[in-house]
C-alpha cells in the first residue's frame, strides 16, 4: 500500500527513544519488523504483522465464548471469569461483579456476555458489515466477558475522561468510562483495532477527546490511559494464549501494545508509557519556546499566507498547531514554518496564532498574533450556459427518411437539413447528417450566450462510403476541422475562445467526398474574459477546509480528477469535477484528516491537505 506522509514529516533523529528489542520468546513472532523505525512508520511495520499472523479466524458462536473462559479466567478462582467493567463481588448488586462462573453465558440478567470494546456500530462500516463470523466482528482481542446488564449500560458510548469505577462520566449519560483497572486495557484494545483493522477502527471514532498531533486518528486520551493503567495478568495471558496456534481458539496473532506499551509511545508521543523490552527514558516535561514572528500575508478570496519563525525544544518540535480566530484549524509539520489557510470567506478580516508541540505533547504558549482580510470575490458571468450538451435525445421524430428538420430543447431552436434520427452510437441515439455530393447536409445550433472554448463531439459513419472531415464554423469563422471514419470516434477541438453569443455550424466542405455521418454528444465549454487559458494547480481553490458540511468544492478552469486518501494512504473516494460540476459529496467522511489529490488530463497534479470538522 502506498502511504502519503506529506502532513507528517518529522526528524525523527532529533527525538530519544528507549532501546526497542523484542525479549527472545517473541523475536520470531516480530522478526519483520523494524523496531529503528518511529512514528507511522512503525505503525505500519505493526500493522503488516498483526494482519498476516491472524490466521484463524473465530465463530462468533462457540469460538468467542470457549476461548474468553480460558483468556479471562481469574486467576484466584478457575471456576471465574474476569468481567470486563465490572468492580465489586460484594456489594450485593450483580451488574457491578468483577468476577462470575465462566458457564453462566448468555443474555439474561446474571449472566456474562461478548462485550465489543470497540463498539460494532461505531466502526465504519460497522464491525458486522461483512457478517458476524471472523473479524472484525469476532476478533478475540476485542470481545472482553462483560455482566449482561453492564455490558447494556455501556452500549456503544464513546470512552471519555473520568475516574474511578466504570460507568456513565460527569460529563453526561452519553460518554463512558471505562474504570480505573480497564482504562489501559481498553486503550490497548483501541490500539489493536486501528492497527488491525486501519480506517475501519479509526481511535476517534470511539473516544472522545483531543486529537493526536502526530497522527489526528489517534486520541491523546488513550496514551494517558495507557501509560497510567500498567498491561495486568490477565492481558498477558490473552495474548500469549491468542499468539499460541496450538490453542484450539487462538488467533495466531497479538496485541502489539500489550507486549509493549511503549510502541504507543514511539508510534504518537505522550506521556512515556512502561518499556517491557528496554531502557525507561525520562519523561520529557520541558515545553517548546513560543513560536515568534507570526506573520499573515498574501490574502486572496479564500486563502492567506502565514510564516513565522521556529520554536526550540530539548527532544524537538513535532507539530504546530495553526489557530483561526481561536479556534483549531490544522496542524503541520515540525521542518515548515510556512502555512496556507484556505476555505475562508472573501472580504473577511481574520485572526491568526501559531502553537508548538513536542513528542510528550507539551505545548509552547501562543505565537503572536496577526490579522489578514481576504480579497473581493471575482465577478461571475451569469450568462455562461456551461457546458452545452446536445445529445439528440429530444427530437421528436425517429425516422429513416433523410429531410430538414427543427427542434427546440433548453438552449433553443437547432436546424438539421437532410437528416435521419433513426441510428445510434454504442446504443445512445444519433442524429445523421448526409454529407455526400447534392445532399450538402448541414447541423446548425441557435445562438447560446456565454461563448465556446474547447468542443467535443462523437462520430461515426453509417451505410456505404469512404469518410470525410467535418468543418466546424463558429459564428461564420473555420475553428477547426474533424475527421470521421466506419469506427466511433470522440474529438475535442481546443482553444476556440470566442466569448459572446456564438452559433455554431457543421458541415463538409468538401462534399464531393463526403459520407453519411451519426454524430452524438455534441458539447462545449462557455468562454469569456473570466476565463483562463492557463491552467496553474496550485491556485486551484479547495474550500471549505475545514469541512464543516456534507460537500465540497474545487475550483478549476479545467476537467480535474480527484481522489480522497485517509492518513494511511487508502483511497477513500474519488471522481471529477469540472468548470460547471465543482461539488464533491463528502457525506461519508468522518472526522479527521484526509489527502485529495488533483490531476488533469496531462498528468500534472498536485496534493493537498483536508480536514474534515
């Protein structure tokens, strides 16, 4: 798989990690992956390995079940299973036991069931979406034993901050904690997933919380929870039964964060979680300096320009964090001290500020600040009929006799002489024009206002003959000439550029060797004064970014095709856009950050950075 790492270029040398080597018993379990490598780039490396060593893949129905009373069995009583939230045996209330006998399965009150700590509705598509056998639905790492009705207090709340034992926070009955003795198994379940399962399992789509600045997937609450809830017993013994495939219910694969929890550490920053393989670094508590020199310049309509000068950190800068009128609006790279805001609104006065992040997710103070205003929007031709499509559809006879005739669709009245309308093009009707000596046919539009630049048109000749070239007219002016043949044929003439009222005419100037010819799909692009010849990308015009909606637009004088990478490099949507179809449904993006790449016809591209809010 290709990965796109343009939001997240890093010097990865000017950052200390503790010594990363596996212990002998897991060496072979991990031997393809780099531990030198940091950031996403491990991540992927852990990533590959977690999905080729899953091998086997569990029912639902027995798997799941036969293989929690062996991973969650407590070890004080073998008789018991551990449940999942659960945090008293004597309180005399059963939703709250931390314990239970592992044969009472089921869904009645007083029972264990399969609680998905990665809630199956909020994956995207949804953990079941492929059936409820195998992964992801019945991935063992993911299903913990819960109490029936604890399990049913939960549902799919997002995990958020909080204290204490498991339950609703202080912040409303819709957010869950997940207790003080889960916490770090519930973030190291969510690590899991993402890594197993990529986009899938994105962190935030089941925790609430702020955003990683290396990886905006990622939820920094995790790497709290991770690095203050030490790997218990029990997760030892979950994932040595799992990696094991001589266990009747084992996966073949592990949790890569229950072995270390340190890899979190490497992989998004944070709070040094334990290093089960090596060297315990000393936390990093020193803040970056405060960025200086924040300048806003260069406004267009939608865009300003910012540069500033950089902070200085003893581990080193990871990120900046860029600030719009107070609020988040991206963040960037620790080598780049240049920005540009796009998606703002024209003839509005903004206010810009800059912060610095290290690994640990210390954060310097605010940069100063510094206000642009955005230029007047250009004036729009309201007369362009963009682009003009005629593909014969609306005449309204279907006849084989050759004749002229008239009619009338949205851009007015069209004019064929000795034409049939009784053939076709690859199965879409076709209007034939008799091109052969005497007959002298001809197709002649009505006057459309807002110009022409570039026509294309389909062809084909039917019946007997030996081709000919067609003659294009555009107000009584030769712009160019198509020849046609017994094979179908798609012809674009460009740079015709006649702004105004224009007619176009088509016909053979040279009968004496003309055919009878189907012609379909007739268009053009409007022209003006507005237009632009040349084509620059990179002052193509993505906005809103942030996405605050359902859609997007790109702004092109050009056919432009598309496509929408997540952070890991998986293309997520893609399409074309042109001068007069600019929007992009983003309906299905969920929060986060996303690549869109840009290419037109002659290969040039470019890629740009969204985020979707």
């Amino acid at each position: 798989m290709k990965h796109f790492y343009l939001l997240i270029l890093f010097l990865i040398s000017s950052l200390s990690y503790g010594q990363l080597t596996p212990p002998a018993e897991l060496q072979a379990y991990y031997s393809d992956v780099d531990f030198t490598k940091t950031q996403l780039d491990l991540f992927n490396d852990l990533a590959v390995t977690t999905a080729v060593k899953h091998t086997n893949s569990l029912s639902y129905t027995p798997g799941i079940w036969e293989a929690s009373k062996v991973t969650d069995e407590d070890i004080d009583n073998p008789n018991n299973v551990i449940l999942f939230y659960g945090y008293s045996d004597t309180d005399g209330n059963g939703v709250t036991d931390r314990t239970r006998n592992k044969n009472l399965t089921g869904g009645d009150n007083g029972e264990w069931n399969r609680e998905h700590v990665f809630p199956n509705s909020l994956a995207n598509p949804s953990l079941n979406s492929s059936g409820t056998s195998g992964p992801p639905y019945a991935d063992g790492h993911n299903l913990r034993p819960s109490d029936v009705q604890m399990n049913s207090n939960r549902g799919n709340k997002k995990f958020a901050a909080g204290s204490g034992n498991a339950g609703n926070t202080s912040n409303g009955s819709s957010l869950w904690y997940a207790g003080d003795e889960f916490k770090g198994d519930a973030a190291r379940i969510i690590m899991y997933m993402y890594t197993r399962y990529g986009s899938q399992c994105l962190p935030y789509f089941a925790v609430d919380g702020t955003t990683n600045s290396i990886d905006p997937n990622m939820v920094d609450l995790l790497l709290q929870w991770n690095a203050e809830d030490p790997v218990s017993l029990i997760e030892d013994n979950r994932n040595s039964f799992h990696g094991d495939l001589s266990n009747t219910y084992a996966q073949g694969n592990r949790n890569p964060f229950i072995d270390n929890p340190y890899l979190a550490t490497v992989i998004w920053g944070g709070i040094p979680a334990e290093n089960r393989w090596g060297e315990q670094p000393p936390a990093d508590t020193q803040a970056p300096t405060d960025p200086t020199n924040l300048v806003a310049n260069n406004p267009t309509e939608t865009s300003v320009d910012l540069n500033w000068s950089a902070s200085t950190d003893d581990t080193g800068v990871t990120t900046y964090i860029i600030y719009v009128d107070g609020v988040i609006y991206a963040s960037t790279n620790n080598n780049t001290t240049t920005y540009i805001v796009t998606g703002l609104d024209p003839e509005t006065t903004y206010t810009f500020s800059v912060v610095a992040k290290d690994a640990s997710n210390n954060e310097s103070g605010q940069s100063n600040t510094d206000t642009a205003t955005t230029l007047s929007a250009a004036p729009v031709d309201s007369n362009c009929i963009n682009p003009v499509n005629q593909d014969f559809e609306t005449i309204p006879d279907n006849s084989s006799s050759y004749s002229d005739r008239t009619w009338t669709d949205g851009y007015g009245v069209w004019n064929a002489t000795r034409s049939r309308t009784d053939q076709s093009i690859n199965g879409s009707r076709a209007i034939v024009i008799d091109m052969r000596t005497n007959s002298n046919g001809t197709l002649t539009s009505p006057v459309i206002s807002g110009g022409i630049a570039d026509l294309t048109m389909t062809t084909q000749q039917v019946f007997s003959g030996s081709g000919g070239v067609l003659s294009i007219y555009v107000n009584g002016v030769l712009k160019g000439d198509i020849a046609y043949n017994d094979t179908v044929q798609t012809t674009t003439i460009t740079d015709i550029n006649i702004e105004g009222d224009i007619t176009l005419l088509i016909k053979d100037d040279n009968a004496t060797n003309g055919a009878r010819v189907a012609i379909d799909n007739l268009q053009w692009t409007c022209y003006s004064l507005l237009s632009t010849k040349d084509f620059d990308l990179n002052k193509t015009k993505i906005y809103p970014n942030p996405i605050n909606g359902s859609s997007l637009n790109i702004d092109t004088n050009q056919d432009t095709n598309y496509k929408i990478y997540d952070i890991l490099g998986k293309v997520i949507i893609t399409g074309k856009v042109t001068q007069t179809n600019s929007k992009v449904s983003v309906v299905n993006l969920k929060k986060g950050v996303y690549i869109i790449k840009l290419e037109t016809a002659n290969g040039n591209s470019i890629t740009k950075k969204l985020v979707k809010s």
